[in-house]
C-alpha cells in the first residue's frame, strides 16, 4: 500500500548503529499521507471513548484501521531492518493521547518487563502531530538498554504516576533509581521537533518518559506499537499482563504465532 523501496543499505547501517548504541533512533517521514489521515482519525474515534492519555490498548486484535495498518503497511518489514531481523511479529498497539493540558509527565520506565516477552522487543511510536517539548515530547537515557538492568514493573494511577512495585519478590529485578531526581547523571535526551509520520524506534529495555503536554492547542497524538524479533521469546508472568497471555504458544517458545501473528518474514 505504501509502495515505498526498502531503505538504502548505507542509511540503513547509520540507522542500526544509532539504534544499537542508544536504544533509540529517530525514523523520518515512515506514514504515507493516507495512513497518517486514517490513523489520526481512528485514534479520534478511540479517544472519545475515555479520558485516560494512555488508556487505548490493542485495538490492533479488531478489525479496522489499526489492524490493518500493522498488517498490511510496510511497518514489519521496518521493525525488521532496524532490528537485522529476519522476521517481525506483533505484541500489541496502544495509543498516547497527551491532549493541550494534560501536563502528566509519564514516569521513567522500561517496558519490557511488563510484557510476557524476553530478549529483543521494539516499540515505534508514530508521531501523528507535530511533537516537541512543549506538547509532550519522549524521553530517552542514552544506552539504557545495554545496561543489563531489569527494573521492576510498577503500577501507576489514572494519570500515570506511581502507585505501587508489582513482582516484589521477584529477584530478576531490581527497584527503578529516581532518574528525574538525578537528570544530570545521565545521559537524558530528547529528538527535537518531530513532524507528523516520523516515528521513534526504541528498544523494550530503554528507559524513556514523555513530558507533560504544557501548551493550551497543540495536541500530541502518538500511535505505539509494540513488536518481537529474532530472539524473542514467550515468557508469561501472572503478576502482569495478563491480558497478553496466549495458551497456545509454550514457555520459552519464539514469541510468534498464535495471538502474535507474524507480520514480516525475510523470504
Ligand atoms: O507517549 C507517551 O506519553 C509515553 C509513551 C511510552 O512510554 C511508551 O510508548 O512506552
């Protein structure tokens, strides 16, 4: 549908180190002008529907735009190229509505242990208005996801701030140091200016925020979606999300298949 060539080796190369040495990359202009109309107002539709900025999760399971656009759009064979995976497989897909006013900085955290999912997971967050500091932008530390540090999951309110640690037991992980408390050890960054259809690819292991939305008109949509590769497996935990749990596939298994279709495959 969007008919664009795969990317060019040599700016590929510059994409996978950047992606590789911080956790993150920035991805210009990856919606055609038709997907960006369609998602922008499907995510309007969902967005009607309650007040919560992060409230609207795998729609991606329903037929209609967001399950068309993760199946039928050149998103998985991306996934695949940033990652060097010959194959891309999705989580799930959930919507970022900071809407003018909402001034909720989203807590700094790493996604992955909230997921039923180990090794490589890649999330694309896709700009659907222009995003800066003002109206919300992301977060990132540097190089975060090399750290081999796994954070414990936590539970926030309505608004996202923190409630409570899930999984206290577990040793696999260890409590989250107050990043915001101490900015200036770290290596916090931010892409400037991001125009609708550029999309922030990140690993499930960096640990990343967004800003609050401070601006009274500007609104700042955002379209994650979530995706395993190569080296993903299924690991299901009942302390979390266990509305990602498929008994279907076993533990340990490739994360693909069965609720987590294979969207890209190299041939
Ligand atoms: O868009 C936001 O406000 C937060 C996004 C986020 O934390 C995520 O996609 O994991």
């Amino acid at each position: 549908m969007d008919g664009k060539a795969m990317t060019k080796t040599t700016d590929l190369r510059a994409v996978q180190d950047a992606y590789t040495r911080d956790g993150v990359v920035l991805l210009k202009n990856i919606l055609s002008d038709e997907w960006l109309s369609k998602l922008r107002h499907a995510v309007d539709t969902e967005v009607e529907k309650s007040d919560r900025y992060f409230a609207y999760k795998n729609m991606r399971e329903t037929p209609g735009v967001f399950q068309d656009y993760c199946l039928t759009s050149d998103i998985g064979r991306r996934v695949a190229e940033v990652a060097g995976s010959p194959w891309t497989s999705l989580i799930y897909d959930q919507i970022f509505a900071k809407e003018p006013g909402t001034q909720t900085q989203t807590g700094w955290h790493t996604d992955q242990p909230y997921w039923p999912v180990s090794g490589p997971i890649m999330t694309m967050w896709i700009a659907l208005d222009p995003v800066d500091p003002d109206n919300g932008a992301l977060e990132f530390v540097r190089g975060s996801h090399a750290w081999g540090a796994k954070y414990r999951p936590f539970k926030t309110d309505q608004l996202g701030g923190f409630l409570h640690y899930l999984e206290q037991d577990n040793p696999d992980y260890i409590d989250m140091p107050d990043f915001e408390a101490n900015r200036s050890e770290y290596d916090i960054f931010h892409f400037e200016n991001m125009r609708p259809g550029d999309a922030l690819a990140f690993d499930g292991m960096t640990v990343h925020s967004a800003m609050g939305n401070r601006t009274s008109t500007r609104r700042r949509r955002g379209y994650a979606i979530r995706f395993a590769v190569e080296g993903a497996t299924y690991e299901p935990r009942d302390a979390v999300t266990e509305w990602l749990h498929d008994d279907s596939l076993k533990s340990g298994a490739p994360f693909a298949g069965g609720r987590f279709p294979v969207i890209y495959e190299t041939t």
